[in-house]
C-alpha cells in the first residue's frame, strides 16, 4: 500500500527539522560557552603557577587546549540534543501499539539508560 505525501507534511517535517537544527546549536553554544570557561581558568592558572607547564605549554598551546574542550563540548551537546528530540518526535509519531513499551513482567530490572521514559 504506498502512501502519498503532500506538500503540507513535507513542509511540516522541514520546519521541525529547522526548529531541532536550532535548538541543538543552541545547547551546543550554551555547553561551549561553560566548557570555555571550565577549562580555561585551569589552563591558565596552572601555566602561571607548574615550572612543567610554564616551560612546556605555550600560548598556542593554551589556546588549543581551551577550543579543543570548547569544540568537543558544542559537538556533544548538539548531538545529545538532537538525539533525544529525534527520540522524542519519533515516539510521538509512532502508532498506539507501539507505544506500549514497558518492562513488566519480564522478571529483571533493567539499568536505567534501557527503562522507557
């Protein structure tokens, strides 16, 4: 049975997927805004006070270090954050029967990253 697509829910799809580019760029910003300060403080106080880091760690080195855990942190919160809206879209759309996703009775206790939200 094939199933016809309209303009309207093309259009719809695009404009979410927008909305969860946005957001996800967002959180990433904010986490490498935190990530940014987190590490630079220690870099930069531990290069005036270590003889090893005064002698061995140059200001291009600083820099590197304190954008390289900026960097990591953007690109992991992003996708942390669009994953879990992809998560949260797809259950939505998802048929009733589907949706039923509990682990009683299964007789053992699941860790918590495998138990539905």
């Amino acid at each position: 049975m094939p199933s016809t697509v309209t303009r309207a829910s093309l259009d719809q799809q695009l404009s979410l997927a927008k909305q969860c580019s946005r957001e996800a760029a967002i959180a990433g910003a904010k986490a490498a805004a935190i990530a940014t300060v987190a590490s630079a403080i220690p870099t930069l106080a531990s290069v005036r006070v270590l003889p090893w880091a005064k002698a061995n760690i140059n200001p291009t080195g600083q820099a590197l270090i304190i954008s390289t855990v900026a960097g990591m942190a953007y690109f992991i919160a992003a996708d942390k954050k669009i994953l879990s809206l992809a998560r949260q879209h797809s259950y939505e759309n998802a048929p009733e029967h589907l949706k039923n996703t509990s682990f009683e009775g299964t007789g053992r206790v699941h860790p918590a990253f495998f138990r539905p939200l």
